[in-house]
C-alpha cells in the first residue's frame, strides 16, 4: 500500500511537469469517459436499472407467448395452478396494470392515476415493506368484490394528504367505489414496470367490481392480462425453473385445451423481459452504447499516441532507473499508475460532461397523463460505471505504451538524452491514428444516415392533418359506465361538440399515430396461410366513427369511408392500408377482402376502403399493417375526442370541458393538447433528440482524432528536423517541406478512410438493425464524409507542417 501511494505521489508530479500533455490527454479522456456515463444514464432508466424490490436479481418473470408475440401475459387462473404446483419458487405474484379515477373524498374532483390490480401476496413476495400501515391480508384475495382496500403510493401520500399519518383508515374513491386505505407503500419502492409508477395498489379479487362487467375476467382463463413475477429459491436456476414450468404448463394446456392450445410458456429475467417487450427500445439503447464506446475507443487511442511520443523522451529516466536496479515489474506498476491517474482525472471531469448529458436526456419528452416516467438520473450507479470505465481505460491506454517504454536499450539510452532506442519510427502511433480516423469516419457516416432519415420523415407526409385540431381522451370505466351508457355519452360528447361554436368537425377514435398506447387485434384473414404453429396476426388497429378520416384528413386510396349505416347489427366492415392488403392479398384488391378478428368463429369482417400506408409508432417505423374498424361495432369505453377548429384549437378546450361537465362531472378528461403540440413532441422532438446525439458522438470523435493526428504530426516533424535541415540544405525549398509533411498527414488520412469503408460496413448494418426506417441510405453521405476527413486532417497537419517549412537549416543541423 505505501509502494501505491509513492507511485501515486511520483505519477501527480511527473503529470504537473507536463502539463500540456496532461491537458490533451485529460480533456480527451473526459470527453470519451462522460459521453459513455451519460448514456449509460440513459441506457439505465430506459432498460438496465433493477426493480426497487428486495433481491431484484433473483425474480422471474413467467408470461405466455405465441409465435407473433414473445411477451404475453397470463390468465389470473393460470396463474393460482402455476403458483400452487410450483416448487422451484419463494413466491409467485400477479399484478395487472390499469388506468383508475381517484378522489381523495367524495366531494373531490376525481384525478387519472395508473393503479395495479394485485394478489394479495404482493407486497410479501417482492420484499416490500410499507412504510406506514400494512400490506394485504391473505383474505382479502380470496372473495371477488368484498374487499375493497387499498395501498397507495409514497407520491399520492405526499400530494394529496400531506404525509399526514392519519391517512390509515381514510376513505378514497377509485372508479366510484370507496376504498379504505390500510398502507403507505415506502418512497423507494415505484412499482414493477420501469416507466409507470401506479398511485395505488388494490386487490386483484376487485377486478370485475371495478370494471362493473358481467363476467369475473378473475375466472377467465382466456383473460391474459396479469403479468406474472416469481423469485427463485436459492440454489434454483431459471433453466431448473422453466422446466419445472413448462411441465406444468404441459398439464394445464391438456387439462384447458380451449384456452391454453398454442401456447408457450416463458421464465426470463427482468432484462430478458425488457428486451422482448421493448424491443426499439433495446435496439436504440445498445446502439447509442456501441456508438459511444467508439469515443472512448478513440479517446484511449489518442491518449495512447500521446503516451507512445512522451515514452522517447523518457526513455534515458526508464534506462537509468533500471540501471539502478528497479525491476522492469516494478517500472511496468508506476506507469500504469500514472495511466490509472490521468483516466481517474479525466473520469472525475468527465462526471461534469455526464451531468450535462443527462440533464438533457432528462428533457426528452413524453406527452401522456397519467405521466409515464424515463428520467435518467447521475446515480450511484453512474458513479459505478464512471470508475469502471476510467479504470478499462487506463489498461487499454497505458498498458501498450508501459511495454514499449520497458524495451529500452539500455547502453545507447545512457549514452544520450534522446536515445535511439526508438529511432524515428512512429508505426504504433501511426496505427493508432489510422484506427482513430477509421472510427470517426463510422461515426460521422451514422450521423449522416440519421440526419438524412430524419430530414426524409419531416418532408415526408403524415398521413394525417395535425393544425388547427384537438385532442381530449376519456375513458368510461373509469366512473364505470355499462355498455349502453358509454355508447350514450360517446354519441352525446361528440354530436354537442359539433354544435360548439369555431367547431367544424369532431370524431372518436380509440387512438391517433403515435399515440403510446395503441390498439391492437387479432387478424386472421380468410384463405391466408400461417406458418405452423400460428393461428392469427397481432396487428395494430384503431376504432373511429364515420367522421374520423374527414376531420383529421386521412385520404381513403380505394373504396370508401365508413358511414351512419355500419352500425351494430349491420354487416360488420373494415378499412385497411396498402401494406395490409400487400401482405395478406399480394397483387389482388383488397376490396371485398374478409377476415375474422380474435377468434375464427368470429363473423367474418369485409374490407370496404384501402387507405395509404402512413407512419403509426414511429416517424421512422418500417411499412406496417393497419386496420380501422368502425366504433358503433367494435365499442370501446376508452376513447379519444378530436376536434377541428376554425381558428386557435387551444380556445376550444374550456367550451368541451364545460360540455362533459355537464354530461358527466365525474368523468375524467385527460391527454387535453393540440394535434400539433402532439405531433412535434412525440414525432420531432424524440428522434431529432437521437439524432442530435449521435452527430455530437461523431463530431467528438472527429476532434478527438484530430487531436491525435495533430500531435502525431507535430511530433513527427520535432524527430525529422535534422532531416529536414538537410533536405533544405541541399536545395529543399519551404513548400516542398510543407508537401512532404502534408502528404505523410494525407496518406494516414487515406489509410483511416479505408479501413473506416470496411467499418461503415457495420456501422450501416446496426443501424438499419436498431431505427429500421429512419436511418436512410444517401451515396452524399459516403462522398461527404471522405471528402470532410481529407479536408480536416489536412487542416490539422497544416501548422506543423508550416512550422517545419521554416526550420533554419543551421539550426537543424546542429539539432540532438
């Protein structure tokens, strides 16, 4: 330990020596070191970061899959049979997200929250403890309906009672119904799913009371709405576990052949999980890391040039240190320590580079009520990374350099200040700033691609008007209207708003493109072919009325719209897209087409209009298929209200808000923006977001290998002045000093820029891989990029050639 901090010690004072070096390299590492901590912020609350539960490593997640969805959920009697023939488990828990109405009192307005519907082990299973009353009883998940109590969130303690104590006992209303609350969940504990955090937590065996449906969707096994979490006893695998499952499942699909028939059953980790149900998500989050771990490949690089040139200038002090008897073991553990110092420095500052990273990451929007929450944060856990990383890369840069300065010969080393144990070979500082020139080229390329795919979709149509409209959502479940009363108020919301003065048009639909939360539904279209083992498409869909494609301006390619006359009862029709009709009738029209929804059984389903093939998810997304059923025959409780304005769309929220109250004062209404507020948040803002982050990815690692191009140069010329006095002194003219400098500059250009082709190569494939859609091929591109790294690395070799081409040759000659 005393050797370390001597080390320590004598590494700070060769390092203040030179300070210039110490500059170059710290800033660079800095750079490299806070670029990948702030993505990794990113990467951790979007994917990485562990469930806030006791022991998050050891629980599992158990869900169903078919052949086009890997991440399904379970039926809640599934769920009791897998959680009492199981033995490879602690505990087995089941808990179904939903959006509820909450009222503090029962004069209070009633707020939207998310709320999870659990089992009554919940809490126990998971390690929770709360912070003030106490979690379910076993009891109060046994009898549908009777027990209505509640746990709430730390969050809704603190903003709606104060933190008062008291609150144990108190009366809320959930969706009408009173709720006594019997606990307070801890403030570190934000619920099960990374992005939403549920403001109560109520029985799962109060389901059908809430939703006031007729059948107990408890009893249901072909309700696959819960999501199933299981911890692992020690010493059990995940393998020993799925086996154990998949027997059981084995069991139940004979037993329940019409509910459990093909399908799977899945354990997987939280990650696994996350993977599977996010998957642009996890595709963008390894991208941008694979992208940033290219700075800090170049960051290391350049800081390993920087140390390759200082090691001839201390060759002589390595020599006689030697000489004196230190072991080259003993040499090779103080330069790494003066490695580790400069990568521990450039970590520190680099923490302030994260900070700023994440500060703008944190300003990412996400229009949704309730709120879905992605906020990274500069914790413990980039704290953790940071080191890590400074510490990988004090190894990747130092340990190369260390070695080459233990070579020293040690006669020729003592006889000179300068020795020529290195002559004036520069090969390993040479490969390093090809590799660096290659890596920029990649990452210059990937910025291209993404500046010419963003540009595309901002020209690129919609498909959709987005001026001078509003967006209002409802959901009647939510003050638990039956059937008839949601189609009532549906018809008298939306004819009323029609009747509003500045209003030219309103229509209902179950959703609008680029909407979070998007309807989807089961195809199976008539005489089509699955492969074996599937049974039907999950596709996206949206449920709108007769006035949907009018009012936001949807072209209908082929056919028609749907009209008053499709209504209950009537022959049951449908509007699909280009790609719909491609994929499932190619080279046919899709006129006249059928298919069934959900269940084969189902009346078939005639395709009257085709409409063109538009973005839904994502501005950059790949052709999908789409299909629009009219809502008076597929009704849903949860709806969105679009109105067109004649002049300012906002003026129009307080006159439809004064109508629902009237309707309804219990009735919700939330996501209250403009169509176009809407559109410039969710299809603008975000990917400009990804965009604006890779092309400062390319552009630091550009500079960085400019840095390292510039010193490798400089240092070059400071080697070949003796020979350059001699060329001048045979007849060598200033520019022709100024060529041979610039040219040797070219050639490591030229050199970077092939070997940077090869790596494009990859850099296309992953990207076309993680933003399919949105990364755009652009042959301008391949030409620019070329052509912006010859200009650059010419520029940077310019001054030290300059300084060369006035290098006086008597001078030169005397030089070492």
């Amino acid at each position: 330990m005393i050797t370390f901090f001597q080390d320590i010690r004598y590494a700070a004072r060769i390092l203040l020596k030179n300070p210039g070096f110490t500059l170059i390299a710290v800033l660079s590492l800095a750079l490299g070191i806070g670029a990948n901590s702030a993505i990794f912020g990113l990467a951790d609350a979007i994917l990485l970061r562990p469930l806030p539960i006791l022991a998050p490593s050891s629980v599992m997640n158990i869900g169903n899959t078919t052949p086009d969805n890997p991440y399904g959920g379970v039926s809640y009697p599934n769920y009791r049979d897998l959680q009492a023939k199981s033995q490879s488990f602690d505990g087995m828990i089941a808990s179904e997200l939903s959006t509820v109405s909450v009222a503090t009192s029962a004069k209070a307005l009633p707020q939207v929250y998310f709320g999870v519907l659990v089992s009554d082990n919940f809490f126990q299973a998971l390690g929770v403890q709360p912070a003030l009353g106490r979690a379910f009883l076993p009891e109060e998940g046994k009898v549908p309906g009777r027990d209505a109590v509640v746990v709430i969130s730390d969050d809704l303690w603190q903003t709606q009672f104060a933190k008062d104590p008291s609150v144990i006992g108190r009366s809320i209303r959930i969706k009408g119904i009173d709720f006594t609350v019997v606990g307070v969940a801890p403030p570190t504990f934000t619920g099960v799913d990374l992005y939403i955090h549920p403001a109560v937590y109520v029985p799962g065996m109060m389901s059908q009371r809430l939703d006031a449906a007729p059948i107990d969707p408890n009893q249901d096994r072909g309700d696959r709405s819960y999501s199933v979490k299981a911890r692992l006893k020690p010493g059990v695998s995940r393998q020993t576990a799925q086996a154990e499952i998949a027997t059981i499942w084995s069991g139940l699909q004979q037993q329940y052949p019409e509910n459990n028939q093909n399908l799977g059953i899945v354990v997987r980790t939280e990650l696994q999980t996350r993977i599977a149900r996010e998957g642009p998500d996890a595709a963008l989050v390894g991208l941008l890391m694979a992208l940033v771990s290219v700075v800090l490949l170049i960051a290391c690089a350049n800081v390993a040039s920087l140390l390759l040139g200082r090691a001839r200038a201390r060759t002589r002090e390595i020599a006689l240190r030697i000489s004196l008897g230190a072991s080259r073991t003993r040499l090779l553990s103080q330069l790494l320590t003066e490695s580790l110092l400069l990568s521990l420095i450039g970590g520190a500052l680099g923490l302030w580079i994260a900070y700023g990273g994440i500060a703008f990451f944190q300003t990412i929007p996400l229009p949704s009520d309730p709120p879905i929450v992605i906020r990274p944060v500069l914790d413990a856990r980039v704290l953790v990374f940071s080191l890590v990383a400074a510490i990988l890369s004090a190894i990747v840069f130092g340990l190369a350099p260390a070695l080459s300065s233990l070579k020293t010969d040690l006669v020729p080393a003592l006889k000179t200040n300068n020795s020529t144990a290195f002559g004036g070979r520069t090969i390993g500082r040479n490969i390093l700033v090809v590799g660096q020139i290659a890596l920029s080229m990649a990452l210059l390329v990937a910025a291209g691609m993404l500046l010419n795919g963003f540009r595309k979709s901002l020209a690129a149509d919609p498909g959709f008007s987005t001026d001078h409209r509003l967006m209002l959502e409802f959901d009647t479940s939510l003050v638990r209207y039956s059937p008839q009363q949601t189609t009532d108020f549906y018809r008298k919301l939306v004819d009323q708003t029609r009747a509003l003065p500045g209003v030219r048009s309103a229509t209902l639909a179950r959703s609008i493109p680029f909407l979070p939360d998007q309807y989807m539904t089961d195809v199976i279209p008539e005489g089509y072919q699955f492969p074996k083992g599937q049974n039907s498409d999950a596709l996206f869909a949206n449920i709108v009325d007769e006035r949907y494609f009018d009012t936001l301006n949807v072209a209908i390619d082929h056919g028609r719209a749907f009209t008053v006359d499709d209504k209950d009862g009537s022959p049951r029709v449908a509007i699909v897209n280009q790609q719909f009709a491609k994929t499932y009738w190619p080279n046919q029209d899709a006129i006249g087409k059928r298919f069934h929804l959900n269940d084969p059984k189902a009346p078939l389903v005639e395709i009257v209009g085709v409409t063109h093939t538009n973005k839904y998810l994502f501005v950059g997304e790949t052709p999908t298929s789409f299909v629009y059923l009219p809502s008076a025959q597929t009704p849903s409780k949860q709806m969105l209200l679009l109105v067109q304005t004649s002049g300012d769309a906002t003026a129009a929220a307080g006159a439809v808000r004064e109508l629902v109250r009237g309707l309804d004062a219990n009735q919700p209404i939330f996501n209250v923006r403009t169509l176009s507020t809407f559109f410039q948040q969710r299809a603008v803002t975000v990917p400009w977001l990804i965009t604006e982050v890779i092309i400062t990815m390319g552009l630091l690692g550009l500079t960085l290998a400019l840095v390292g191009l510039y010193g490798l140069i400089a240092y070059s010329v400071s080697r070949r002045t003796q020979e350059i006095g001699i060329r001048m002194a045979i007849g060598a003219n200033k520019r022709d000093v100024l060529r041979m400098i610039i040219r040797q500059g070219l050639v490591l250009s030229l050199a970077g820029i092939a070997l940077g082709s090869v790596a494009t190569y990859g850099v296309v494939r992953l990207l076309t891989a993680a933003l399919a859609g949105f990364s755009s091929m652009n042959p301008i591109t391949f030409i620019f990029v070329p052509m912006l790294l010859i200009f650059v690395t010419l520029a940077a070799c310019y001054i030290p050639a300059r300084r060369a081409s006035l290098v006086d040759p008597m001078v030169a000659l005397r030089y070492e």
